[in-house]
C-alpha cells in the first residue's frame, strides 16, 4: 500500500531547515541590513556558530554542497585567513561579547585544514566569544582525508561529536558516485575518534544512489550500526542536474524508481529500528538514551540548516562562502562564489548577500512547520494563540490536506494534525501545505521519499 503512495506522492517540495527556505531569500537583505541586525541583539542571548569550508579534495558526484575541489592546500590556508577575518567582523559589530553554545563546521570537508591552522582558528573563536564547558563542538568528517593526528588535534581543540560521511560500502555504488571508501577507513578513523573521547558520533548514509538495491541498503545499515553510532541519518539521494551540474556524471539509468526507493528506505529504517534506533523526525535515528531521542521525547527538538539538532539558540551565525545565519529578525546568506566572498572581506565588509526578513505571518507558518518536522504533529490552536493569530485562518491549508489524510498519512481532529506512523516519511507534504511561498521555485527542491 504504502509503495504506491510513494509513486502517487513522488513531488519536490522543501526540506525545510529554515522558514521561509532559501530559494526565497532576495538581495533586499544585504551586508548593511545584517549589520543592524547585529547591533540589535542582546548579549544575554545565546548563540551558535557555523563555518562553512568550501574545499574538497575529490568531488562526490551525489554531492548538493557549495564546495571547489582543489588539490593543493594554499587556497584552504588563504580561505582561512579570510573567515578569520570575518569573524573579527562580526564580533566587532555584535554589541557585546556572546556565549557561544554550539560550534558546527561543515562543508565541504572541514578535514581538509590542517592541525596549525585548527589551532589559529580556535584561537580566533576563543578571543571573540565565550564557549560554555558543555558547549557542542562538532566537525564533518570525511574519512579518506584523516589521520590520527588530525584527530589528536581536534580532540585538542575540543571537538566533542563528529559527524562521519559515509552514503554506502558498497564499492559498486561507490565507484558509481566517485566516492571510493573502504569500510575499514570508516572503521579506522572511528576507532581513533573513540580512542581520543570524541565518541558521539553521526554517521550519514544515502538511499537512492546508483546501482543501490534493497538488499544493499540492508546491508550498509548493518555494517554501520557495527559501528555503533548514536546518530544515523538515512537521507535520500536528490538527484538535480539542473542545479549541481557534476551530478550529470551519474548514470541516470542506474539510479533506482521511486518504488525502489521506497523499498530502500522501508528496509533500511526497519534495520534500524531493530537494532534499538528510535525515529527522529522523518530521516534521522539516535540510539534512545542519546540527546536528539531525548530531546523527541520532551517535544524539545529543533530543526534548523544542519538539520535535526538539541540546539535551541536563538541566533546562528554563519561564516563562510555560502554560510547561512539565522536571527530573531531573519535569515542571511554569504556569497557563495569564493571570488565575491573574499572580495567582500578583503574590503572589511561582510560577504552577505541576500536573506529574509521574517514577517509575523513567516513566524507562525515557521513555528506550525517546525513542530510538524520534529514532533509530527502541530496543534494549531496552541501555536496560532502564541503568535495573537486565530486557527481559522487555516481552514484552506487543511482542507488541502484532506487528501493525505484520507490515505492515512495524517490524522486531523479539529485545528489539530498528527502524522501517522505511516505518514512519517511523507511529512514533508503536510508541512509544504502551510508554506506561503513554494509556488514559486517548486522544481529546485528534493523528491519527496
């Protein structure tokens, strides 16, 4: 049954890390806008920090990432000199010092810099923000490019949970996505990452890749629940061409159905949930004692552009090519082309381009879908009361709904909706239904399951 509702819903619509999402963002937000932004927070406000590192060492075919392949290590050493200049920037227009409570570093491969360069740009973060002893340090690992000194010196640095990449073992799937990983490289750098206290670990895995199967999938997910991860995301391949023109380097014809990838992805969340993972919003997994399952629990979870996340700051602040931020007021955007970025900083201004603002309408149709994505459920009464607004006002968008839940992927009782167990992996669709804008750019976002 659920099969044919995942051909009969095979659409593209937003995974919605952010509200509004980023195909709406437009210049009218822009370097001078953000800096009065800046100005206007309150340092008793907690915040986190993400950097973005633009640079890998070989290009992943599946990859929807901003990121430039070089080969040789002085443009990541010059790109760093850069950030650390922005985040000078930044600081100096922040009307005070700020405690920073979650530190991200994605990409890219963020293990790309080298164990100097970590230290200056800890050295950098430590001079301009406050870190809480339990602040979360985490870092995007590409396994090929470790070694156990890179790992010594993260965990020097503080580094506390690691993010491991992995989409497949499977070689043939591998060579397909020009991704060649070993298992006992994956292993390998685990071991180390243990051996240094770094042990909440991630790992990320891909259905819908070339050449995949069910059995496959299977079998990527028993070997890396070998491993023992506390998090494990189960993401589904999006394959835009249009968009990420080097995906044009996959065969097409190798890539699996929608009913495959069904297939892929019932098989290989069941795998999970027998060896003890509990689902964390339609894509994620966490062993049931780890924060993110925790957090499900007490209908405390977040969603934000990394994703599931504990975090609950108020602000985000993005530094890099491409780096997204979010504030109260709304979210910005740096450039994302290296050319602009480093032109903007060198100038000692900041990179931003484009962003939103947030009207009070964005914030209620945020917070409906927010507590859609993580709590599979959203009370519309309560939310519409927080935000001085009245539920009847979505009457159409649950009407629009009518269709799912007559195929039993939600359930409505009044202003109330729940997602079904069923439904869980089409929570996306429930979700795009109280989005204002997704008329517009609908054909930029991922399939749907």
């Amino acid at each position: 049954m659920t099969a044919s509702l995942a051909t009969r819903y095979a659409m593209r619509v937003p995974r919605y890390t952010s509200y509004p999402t980023a195909p709406h963002f437009s210049d009218a937000v822009d370097a001078d806008v953000y800096r009065g932004w800046l100005a206007e927070l309150e340092p008793a406000q907690a915040l986190s920090l993400y950097f973005h590192i633009p640079f890998c060492d070989t290009l992943c075919w599946f990859c929807g990432c901003t990121t430039k392949t070089v080969k040789k290590y002085k443009p990541v050493g010059e790109f760093l000199d850069l950030l650390m200049q922005e985040i000078d920037l930044v600081a100096e227009a922040l009307p005070g010092r700020f405690q920073a409570r979650h530190l991200h570093w994605g990409g890219g491969s963020p293990t790309m810099v080298k164990a100097a360069d970590w230290q200056r740009l800890f050295d950098c973060i430590r001079a301009r923000f406050d870190l809480a002893e339990d602040t979360e340090i985490a870092v995007e690992i590409d396994p090929r490019d470790m070694t156990e000194d890179d790992v010594s010196a993260l965990a020097a640095m503080g580094v506390n949970r690691a993010s491991i990449g992995v989409q497949d073992f499977d070689p043939v799937v591998q060579k397909a996505v020009n991704r060649l990983q070993p298992f006992e490289v994956t292993r390998n750098v685990v071991d180390w990452l243990r051996r240094y206290g770094i042990d909440a670990l991630n790992m990320d895995l891909m259905y819908g890749l070339p050449h995949q199967t069910a059995r496959g999938v299977t079998a990527m997910v028993e070997k890396a629940v070998a491993l023992r991860p506390h998090r494990v995301a189960l993401f589904g391949y999006a394959h835009v061409p249009w968009m990420k023109p080097h995906q044009k380097n996959i065969d097409e014809g190798a890539l699996p159905g929608v009913a495959e990838r069904w297939e892929q992805y019932s098989v290989g969340a069941a795998r999970l949930l027998d060896f003890g993972y509990v689902p964390i919003g339609f894509d994620h997994f966490a062993l049931p004692d780890d924060g993110l399952a925790r957090a499900s629990r007490a209908h405390r979870l977040r969603r934000n552009f990394q994703g599931y996340t504990v975090d609950d700051a108020p602000i985000l602040l993005g530094f890099g090519a491409s780096a997204i931020g979010s504030l109260p007021q709304g979210h910005v955007q740096n450039a994302a082309p290296l050319k602009d970025y480093r032109r903007a900083i060198e100038k000692g201004g900041f990179a931003t381009v484009r962003g939103t603002a947030l009207s009070a309408e964005d914030r209620l149709r945020r917070e409906i879908i927010e507590r859609l994505m993580t709590d599979m459920a959203a009370d519309l009464d309560a939310i519409c009361a927080r935000h001085g607004a009245s539920a009847g006002a979505f009457a159409t968008e649950l009407e629009s709904v009518a269709r799912l839940e007559a195929d039993g992927l939600v359930a409505v009782d009044g202003h109330r909706m729940t997602i079904t167990d069923q439904g869980r992996p089409f929570v996306r669709l429930v979700a795009a239904a109280f989005d204002a804008y997704l008329a517009a750019g609908q054909a930029r976002h991922s399939q749907t399951v």
